[in-house]
C-alpha cells in the first residue's frame, strides 16, 4: 500500500509543475498577459520579470513542500508556512501585474 503523504507529495509536486509552467511563460517567454491581474497599461517586460519571477518563486516552493513531504511526512508547521507564503508572494505578484514600482514612484 502506497502511504498518503508519498500520495500528498506528489500531488503538490504536480501542482508546483504547473504554477512553474505558467510562471515560465509570463516569466521567461514575456507572456505577461497571462497574469490574471496584469494591467494593459503597464510595461510587459517590467510585468513578465517582476510578476513571473515571483511566480516562479512560488512554484519552487510548491515543489520543494511536495518533496519534503514526500520523503519525510506531513508537518502541519510547513503547510502553514507554505498557504502563508503563497498567499504574500501572489499579493506581490498581483502588485508587479499591476505596475505597482514600474516607475519607481509607487
């Protein structure tokens, strides 16, 4: 029988994939307008570097919580930390999209 965290681990490292999927789109190919909160107004190359590398960020994260649960087992602390995390890095994320700091004066 397969243990639930080993199960747990790999469903974050799927997710984590994915959010690194996207985060190399808007990051690396420029696809700035693949941010949910990107703002037309705004520089895509300011959007896509600030915006997709916080994404990026994100995605590392998810994968590195998935392999250490994966290997060591669930730790609530951790989880917590991750959800808390995310949930800065996307608030940031929706910042950058928005062009918040592009001219240096927000």
């Amino acid at each position: 029988m397969v243990a639930p965290t080993l199960i747990s681990g790999v469903v974050w490292i799927g997710c984590g994939l994915a959010i690194l999927g996207l985060a190399w789109l808007i990051a690396v190919r420029g696809r700035a307008d693949l941010h949910a909160n990107y703002d037309e107004s705004v520089d895509p190359a300011y959007a896509s570097r600030w915006a997709g590398g916080t994404a990026l960020l994100m995605g590392l994260l998810v994968v590195a919580y998935g392999v250490r649960e994966a290997l060591y087992g669930f730790d609530p602390r951790l989880l917590a930390g991750l959800v808390l995390a995310l949930l800065i890095l996307s608030y940031v994320s929706k910042l950058f999209a928005k062009g918040v700091g592009a001219d240096g004066r927000d």
